[in-house]
C-alpha cells in the first residue's frame, strides 16, 4: 500500500468516527426539539386561565393556539432538517463501510475518491409498496400509511408530532364554540392537509439527503481547493 493511500485511509476512519459521533447527535436534538415542544404545549394548556387573566382576556386564548400552531411548522421542519442529516450521514458510513471492506481493490487515492463519489451519488433501493391505478382507494390509503406514515420508528414519531402540533386547530374550534360536528370536520381537514404538506417535504428532503454529493466526503470541496491540497495530502 502506497503512502498516500494510507494516509487517506487513516483520515477516512477519522471521518467515520465523526460520522457516528454526528449520527447521535441527530438522535439527541430531535428529542430536544420534541421535549421542548410538550413542555410548551403542556406549559400554555395548563395556564391557559392565568394567561387569560393577565393578558388580553378571551383573546388571549385565541393568539396562544396560533402561536402554538406557528411553532409547531417550525418543530415540524426542523425535525425533516434533522432527518436530512441523519440520511446524509448514514449514508457516508454505509459508504465508507463499503470501502473499508474493498479497500485493496483499489491502488490510488483517485481511484477510492472516484468511487466514493459514485457511491454517495447513488440513490438507495427502493423497497416501498407500490400501488396501481386499478386499486382501490382502501389499498392505496394502506400503501401511503405503509411506506410514509409508519414505516419506521422515526416515521412513526413525526407523524405522532404532525398529530400534536394539530391539537390547537381543535381549541381554536372551542373558541368559537362550534359543534362537535364541525370541530371534527375542521380538525380532520386540517390534520390531513398537514400530513400531505409535511410528510410530502419530509420526503422530498430525504430524497435529496440520499443523492446528494455532501461535503461530508467531497475531498476536493468542489474543486476550490488547489490540487496540491486536495485529500489533505500536501504535495
């Protein structure tokens, strides 16, 4: 092995150490995101009285369920950015899992860095359920769940977060005193136009996250750097 390979190895595992170390970091400021969002929820319904009475009386009630609803996109994107990181650096250790495993295929570090960039532009297998226009509406209400809704742990949790930062829609309904009926009506149509908007960025930003030439890997920082500092090797 010559020199250089070596050394480029070496910093491909310090790289991999930083990507694990990253991956869990996604972990944890997802379930601060979340935390802070039930404390507030669960903070403002339990004061929703007091701050009545301090502030601008019934009104109050009104603007505190917008604002909740505001926050609550916000959470919403933040947790889709976070799955775009987690997928882009999930994506960096499969690879680099793969070229430790192949690494004496390879003689040169343009070769390795050729492949590697090949490998992070690929686009991951697709094992998602597929529907046909034939099918009826109950099959493809069973695909979408299947392959968006609850596919996965972190599906799961974001469709649980969609349902919660819906609840205000159903105090904005008591404001106004609406039936139940129409309570139901408004809150249904308003949970499932977010589940479409939402999961629909969600994927869009994970598909992005699966092809993306992400500078986690991109040696050469898109050809800025000169050539003769490319890989971090000198001359």
């Amino acid at each position: 092995m010559n020199e250089n390979k070596k050394e480029f190895l070496e910093y491909l595992r310090s790289v991999y150490g930083h990507c694990h170390t990253h991956l869990l970091e996604q972990g944890r400021k997802r379930d601060q995101v979340l935390t802070f969002y039930v404390v507030l929820l669960s903070f403002v319904l339990t004061n929703l009285d007091k701050l009545e009475k301090e502030f601008l009386g019934r009104f109050t009630v009104l603007i505190v369920y917008v604002i909740l609803i505001l926050v609550g996109w916000i959470i919403l994107n933040s947790l889709s950015d976070l799955r775009s990181w987690h997928t882009q650096y999930l994506g960096a250790i499969y690879v680099l899992n793969w070229v430790f495993a192949n690494e004496n295929k390879y003689q040169s570090v343009d070769a390795l860095v050729n492949t590697i960039n090949k490998l992070m532009t690929k686009k991951i297998n697709d094992n998602k359920r597929h529907v046909k226009r034939s099918d009826n509406l109950l099959k493809k209400i069973k695909v979408f769940l299947h392959n968006y809704l609850f596919s996965s742990t972190d599906n799961s949790i974001y469709t649980g977060v969609v349902l919660l930062t819906a609840l205000p829609v159903w105090g904005i309904c008591g404001y106004f005193k609406l039936s139940i009926l129409w309570s139901v009506f408004i809150f249904l149509t308003y949970f499932v136009g977010a589940i479409h908007y939402f999961e629909r960025k969600l994927q869009e930003k994970l598909q992005k996250a699966e092809v993306y030439d992400t500078w986690i890997l991109s040696f050469d920082y898109n050809g800025r750097l000169e050539k003769r500092w490319r890989y971090g090797m000198g001359k």
